[in-house]
C-alpha cells in the first residue's frame, strides 16, 4: 500500500511539473515561421517558478531593445527602495522660515492624484519659505531620447520638482482652448482635417492648429520647458500664491522627508498606461531617497550589484521608461526578475500593477485572458516586447518574456502572433 501511494504521489507531482512536449513546435506555427516575424530577431522564454524548470528558452541569453519592458526593472526598484509612499519634498525648519528640497515626486499638482500634502503643507505655513536646489546629476532628456520628440507627450522633460506632470494641458474646441498651466499661444496655419497642439523647440512658445468648424473637444498633452532654478520658483511661486527665496544648490541635507502618496497609486498608471514621465522619476526619487545627489545612473549601477547582481546576463541598463535604444536585455534577465517580483511580493498586490487581458495597453489583446495574464508591453519602431505572469486553465502559473526586434511588419500583426502562442500555451 505505501509503495502504490508513493508511485501515485510520483505521478501526480509529474504531471503537475510536466510541460507540453510541444510547445516548440507552437512557437514555431505561432510566432518563428510567421510572415509577420519573417527575419526578425526573436527571444521566448517561459519558465515555471514552482520547479525553476523552463518550458521553453529559445534565444533567451540573446540580447534585445525591451523597449517599455524596461519598465519592470524600474518597477521592481521602486518597491525595493521606495517604502509605502512617496517622498514629496525634504524640509528642515525654525521658527521663522522653512526650507524645502525637492525630490523628483511626479504627483506634484499632477491631475491623477487628488491628495496634494506638499501643496497643502506649504500653502498653510506661515513662515517665509526658502527653495533650496538639489544636487541632480540627470538631463532634461534620457540617454539616446530621440531629440525631435520634444514636444510629444510621451517624452516630458526630467527634473528636480515636477508640477503638472511638466506637461501642458491644451483642451481645443473650435476657436476656442484652455490651458493648464498657462503659456504664450499663437495660432498655426489650419491643417487639412486636423486640430493641433505643438510647441517651439527651443521655448514655451504653445502653437494651436484651429478649426472652427469642428465643435469636437480635443485634449492635448505637450511638455513645457522646465528651464532652470528661476523658472521653477516662479512656478512654485505662482502656485502657492507666495514668495519663495531661492538659496544656492546643495546636497541633500538631513532633513525630514514629507511622504505625498502611496507608491502603488503611482506604479500602477505606470505600467498600465506606459507612462515614461512616472518611470524616469520613479528612478530619480530612489536616488533622492537613498542619497544626497538625484542620479538614476547611480541607482542603476546599486540595483545591478546588489539585488540584481544574479541576472544571468548583466544588462545594458540606462534609463527609468524604456526611451532609450542603448538598452539591452535579454528574456532570461526579464523571467529572472519577475521571478523576484512573484516570490517577494503577494500576488494580490503585484498582480494588480501589471495590465491584465482587456486592460491598459493590453485593452485590445488577451481579451480571452482576463485575470490569467499580466504583462507589460513594450514597442519602439520595430520592436515590440511583452513579459509578464500568465495562469493556465488547470491554475499553473508560468513567468514569460518574448521580446522581438528588428521586425518589419507592423506592432499589431507581431502581437497578435505573441497573442496566439501564448494563448495556445495557457489553454492546452
């Protein structure tokens, strides 16, 4: 009898451990030998966390552009060095005055987030309140940021103190706009069926293309020059309605740290909407967090030498978004992490930051899958990337990262390639 139960518990485990022995050739039907993928550079790997056994790895020590799947590096670094909130501002005090530092928070006057403690906390002092830049070692842009993106929402500038998500909002309706925060405007040529909103390259010169027959409403979001110190106070200044001194850059100081939202309210628009804004700052915050200088280059190089010093192929690693083309990954680095992520942090909370089937940017894809996969997507011109948790229907859950590069095709015929495979893959 103990000898049938142990043979029956062998069996068992096998079969909860044992992957399709044909999933290759699935990735070959569904993905490999697709027109769409037709010479492309393509990596796949899935691997099952409960054994460490991989189902598949096909070009997964290979290096590829993540694109916005860089994203989850920067995700997992924030849970890492984050705390449960944000860090709005660094402040020391007397009796008469306070002096306040920033610290990269992106929820400042941000519309998405309606609690504004920093707002609140310098608008109700009384003392005479003093700016005191920090040392930050970041650009405006990102290394290898495409420059003529300016003033494209997607690529907001970086800074110290962000207000309004350093963009501008534009709403157009026939002849008429509004603007938050304002700017000097002046009116384009009308465009062949389109309204506008662009930017000068090289000032906060707004140009808005009208077309007063179309009573339509359109938003627009352009980014504004940050400018330097002066400007910044003179937007800190026309915000709280007050004078604020400006003091000479110093590190930062041993002050108290004012915390201004939780982090899953930020993390989460992240890699649900993509947004490169929230990423990049997301890694200056650490930075200001753990040290007195604002360097995402130096969090970088802490995360690969501490808790990601195991990845099985050291990355090229540069920015927060995913912006950049200088970054290399490889699928096995992504399936690495995220096997960090699902052993370190409870499903009901990880999941939950990743979109899901129907959602986010996966909203047109894996509406067959909704709450069995959660991933992040990446494109770039000619790359697209997808790596997340997928749950088949007996209840396994697999970590998986395809990343494709140098295709030419377009996004959607790739990821609807992806989206066959790895539906093919959770339902059999």
């Amino acid at each position: 009898m103990r000898l049938y139960l142990s043979l029956v518990a062998i069996l068992v485990a096998g079969a909860a451990t044992a992957q399709p022995k044909n999933i290759r050739q699935w990735a070959n039907q569904d993905v490999l030998d697709t027109k769409p993928l037709a010479g492309a550079h393509v990596g796949i790997s899935i691997m099952d966390p409960a054994t460490g056994k991989y189902w598949i790895q096909y070009q997964d020590d290979k290096f590829f552009m993540p694109a916005s799947n860089t994203k989850i590096f920067t995700l997992f670094t924030g849970l890492q060095l984050l705390g449960d909130s944000l860090p709005g501002m660094r402040y020391t005090e007397n009796d008469t005055a306070i002096y306040i530092q920033g610290t990269a928070d992106p929820s400042f006057l941000h519309p998405d987030f309606t609690a504004q403690r920093v707002k609140d906390f310098l608008t109700q002092t009384n003392k005479r309140i003093w700016y005191q830049p920090a040392m930050i070692k970041n650009k405006r842009f990102g290394p290898g940021w495409a420059w003529s993106d300016y003033a494209d929402y997607y690529q907001p500038e970086l800074n110290e103190w962000p207000m309004y998500g350093n963009v501008a909002r534009i709403k157009i309706q026939g002849s008429h706009y509004t603007m938050v925060p304002e700017y000097p405007t002046r009116s384009g040529e009308p465009l062949p069926n389109e309204v506008l909103a662009d930017r000068e390259e090289r000032e906060n010169e707004f140009v808005l293309h009208f077309r007063p027959e179309d009573r339509a409403a359109h938003d627009f979001e352009v980014p504004f020059i940050t400018g330097g110190n002066e400007q910044l106070l003179q937007r800190l200044q026309d915000t709280l309605h007050k004078q604020v001194g400006l003091l000479p850059v110093r590190a930062a100081s041993t002050g108290a740290i004012l915390k201004s939202i939780p982090v899953d309210t930020l993390f989460q628009p992240m890699m649900h909407r993509s947004d490169n804004f929230f990423a990049e700052q997301i890694l200056m915050m650490c930075a200001s967090a753990k040290w007195d200088t604002i360097d995402s280059r130096k969090v970088i190089g802490y995360m690969l030498d501490s808790t990601l010093k195991d990845l099985p192929h050291p990355p090229s690693w540069v920015d927060g978004s995913g912006l950049s083309r200088y970054n290399l990954f490889t699928p096995r680095d992504f399936v690495t992490v995220l096997e960090k992520l699902y052993k370190t942090y409870p499903k009901e909370r990880l999941y939950p930051l990743f979109p899901t089937g129907g959602k986010g940017t996966l909203r047109n894809y894996y509406q067959a899958l909704p709450g069995r996969l959660y991933a992040k997507t990446g494109t770039l011109s000619g790359c697209v990337a997808l790596s997340g948790f997928l749950v088949t229907k007996n209840g396994k859950t697999l970590i998986f990262s395809v990343l494709v590069n140098n295709h030419n095709s377009t996004s959607t015929a790739v990821r609807r390639a992806v989206e066959t495979f790895l539906v093919r893959v959770a339902n059999n």
